[in-house]
C-alpha cells in the first residue's frame, strides 16, 4: 500500500504568502490621501469602528478629499466584526458605486474590510460560506488600503481574516478565512494613531503580538522563514509594551510595538497559529470578549500546555523575554519563560481569568447589537461552557498548526483554567 506523505509528516510543503507594499513610519497617515490619489481611487468607502472621540476618522478623511477622492463612510464595524459588518459594508460598496476600499482601525476594521472584498468579488454572496483557505473564486476585488490604529493585530499586512457567524445564536461560530486574494494593496501603520488607545487595550493589543510571535515559533509547520521575525516580535514585546502601556506617548516604546505586530503578522502569515488562537475565537463566539485580551488570558496556559513539545523552543524565547538563564537546564528555562509571561500578564493589569471579566466593562461592551444580551454578568465557568468552549476549538483552523496534540479532553484542562484558575 503506498504510503501518503501526510503519514510521513504534516506539512511536506510549506507555502509562503505574499506581503502588501508597506508604509511604516512617524507622518504616515499624513501622506494617506496621496497614496489613495495614486492608486487610483475615485470614490473610496471608509470602513471602520468609527473611533469616537479620538478625531483620526475625521482627520483622515480630510486628507483623502484633499486630494480629490470621495469618501464614504461605513463606521458600523463591531469588536469581532460579525458577518453582518461585512455584508452591510458590501451593500453600501455597491450602493454608492464606490471603486476602492480604505479601512481604518484594528483587526476587526480590516478584517470586515477583507470580508466585504470577498462579498462584493462574489456577487453579494453571504460572507459564511468562505471559511477555509482560498475558497473565493473571483480573485478580482476592490483595492484596499489598510490603516492601522492599533499596534496587535497584523491584519494590514497578512492574507488571514476573522468573521463571527451570528446566524445560530445558540451555537455561534468564529471562523477563519486565509486567501491570498484579499492581502491588502497597502498598508500603512503611523504609530501616532496609537496615542489615543485606552491602557488596557494597549495591553491587550500588546498581548496578541506576543501570541502572534510565540505561535509561529513553535508551531508544528516549522517554517524558517518565519522563525527570526517571530523571535524578534517577543523580543520587542518584551522590552517595550510595559512602557507603551504605562507611557502612552513614549514613542519610543510605541513605534517598535508597531514593528512588533508587523513582523509578528508576517511570522503567522506564512508560519502558522495554534490554539492560544483557537481558545480565543471560542471566547469571542460565545461572548463577544475582546480578542487580545482573550489571547492575554489564553497564552501562559497554552504555553505551558506546550512545553512538553518544544522545551528547546521556549528556552530559547525565555532568553528572548529577559531571563538570565545560563545556569538553568533547558526544561528550567523553559519553564521560566512561561513564568516571564504571567510576570508581563500582571505588570500591565490583565484579569486573572476569563470569570473575572465581567460584561459590563467596556472591553466587553462595544456591539452595536443586541445579540450578546442576556448572557449574564460575567463568563461562567460551569463544566457545560467549558467543554463547549473545548469543541469549538477542534473546529478551529488554526488548531493544526498547534505543536502538541489537541483534543476536545485535552483541552478541557486548559479551558477550564482559562475560565476558572489563576497564576496571581
């Protein structure tokens, strides 16, 4: 019988993804409208949470129309932007004949961005029905400039995009669709527009870049050439997200934690997730919890989930964290980068668990919808959520990329110490 190459090992070819043309800098956003102007928008639709209280929508805008390109905006994206962004954004597209997209914000402003590119390339086709890789047809959509407010995500400059299905409420479902079609045309990331973002969310922005370095790093794909970015992104993480946190004008501590979501993206691009991931678009699904805070709670428990797989590995990204760890065995260092974590986890206020992140804060508070509503005060943390919490991460594509085994009872540990335990 001849033997398949998948029972030789997982992934035989690895395949690298492309990047977008990037602009990375202090004045970035200043030159905004010139590079849509270049491109050769006419009438762009703005997609984006709308970002009150901060003036960037409306200072951008200002600089689009300068230079003599019609603006729309759609500012109704929502945290974990659910399918309905994405068609809505896709219906006033095609509405006000719009010929260019420009997304402004976080993952969740470019990521409905994407999916409303895959709707309107496809004919109005419910965005649901692209889960996976590559499932788009029409490799043809609307150029797309994508503006970064937050240094976490990535989204700018990968071809990975999240959409929460809302059609079942009962069992909701966030779902991830990698294609290549719908990387970006520019991205462009001004560590400025970072100055208005609220302590906490820096945290938990901060919190993805690390999940989106470590994962990679030790994932089952083991791609060189996403090691060395990922590896770097910690590093900068490391010396600098205390300080973007605590300094939120520190320029310093602000632009390299922008050069640490970028090449951390870049790193997952072509490197591969795991289920720090997976863990966190189950909490998303069923709770609307904010991504990087998710992935904050979730990355010390899977990290230690993972030792036993890759102790060479978090050795090596202890060193990276700051340990001294010349005295210590490579099974000590690698428990010591995962202390190193919660260390980071606590100095910067992130909650001890999900059960202690309660409905009514403002990190879990931002739907425009009412379809969250009647879940309680806080995420309980009974046997029933804990398991659902544990299958949805099986149905996650992020999870093969995971070095150790996963299965719904192995994860019901780390689930449950998500939701219920505590490091401090």
């Amino acid at each position: 019988m001849a033997i398949e190459l998948n029972q030789i090992w997982d992934f035989p070819i690895k395949e690298f993804h492309p990047f977008p043309r990037a602009l990375l800098g202090v004045g970035a956003h200043d030159i905004l409208g010139v590079e849509a102007k270049n491109l050769g928008f006419k009438r762009a639709l703005m997609i984006t949470t709308g970002l009150r209280g901060t003036g960037i929508i409306e200072e951008l805008i200002g600089k689009i129309k300068h230079q003599g390109v019609d603006v729309v905006l759609y500012d109704g994206v929502e945290s974990n932007p659910k399918d309905y962004n994405s068609m809505e954004a896709a219906a006033m597209y095609t509405k006000e004949k719009c010929d260019s997209i420009i997304s402004v914000g976080g993952g969740s402003s470019h990521d409905a961005a994407k999916g409303a590119r895959v709707v309107i390339a496809h004919d109005g086709r419910n965005i649901n029905e692209f889960e996976g890789f590559s499932k788009s047809t029409n490799k043809e959509n609307p150029p797309h400039i994508a503006v970064s407010t937050t240094a976490g995500t990535g989204s700018e400059t990968s071809w990975a995009y999240v959409i929460t299905d809302t059609s079942d409420m009962e069992t909701p479902h966030k779902w991830v669709g990698f294609d290549d079609a719908i990387i970006p045309t520019l991205a462009l990331d001004d560590p400025l527009l970072y100055y208005p973002l609220p302590q906490h969310f820096t945290a938990y922005c901060g919190f993805d870049v690390l999940a989106h370095g470590s994962e990679p790093y030790v994932s089952r794909l083991d791609f060189p050439p996403s090691l060395g970015n990922a590896l770097y992104s910690m590093e900068l993480v490391a010396n600098n997200l205390r300080e973007a946190v605590f300094e939120p004008h520190n320029l310093k501590a602000r632009e390299a934690m922008m050069h640490a979501q970028y090449i951390a993206a870049q790193a997952f691009n072509s490197g591969g997730l795991g289920i720090i991931h997976s863990i966190s678009h189950a909490m998303s699904a069923f709770f609307d919890s904010h991504h990087g805070l998710n992935n904050a709670i979730a990355l010390p428990r899977v990290w230690e989930y993972n030792l036993p797989s890759r102790y060479q590995q978090f050795a090596r990204i202890a060193e990276t964290m700051g340990v001294d760890t010349r005295n210590m065995t490579t099974v000590q260092a690698a428990d010591a980068a995962v202390e190193a974590a919660v260390r980071l986890s606590e100095d910067i206020g992130i909650p001890a668990n999900f059960s202690s992140v309660h409905t009514d804060t403002y990190e879990k508070n931002q739907m425009n919808t009412n379809k969250y509503e009647g879940r309680g005060d806080s995420i309980p943390g009974d046997q029933g959520t804990v398991r659902k919490i544990s299958e949805h991460i099986l149905d996650d594509w992020c999870t093969p990329g995971n070095p150790r085994e996963v299965t719904v009872e192995s994860a019901i540990p780390v689930v449950d110490h998500c939701i219920n335990g505590s490091y401090y």
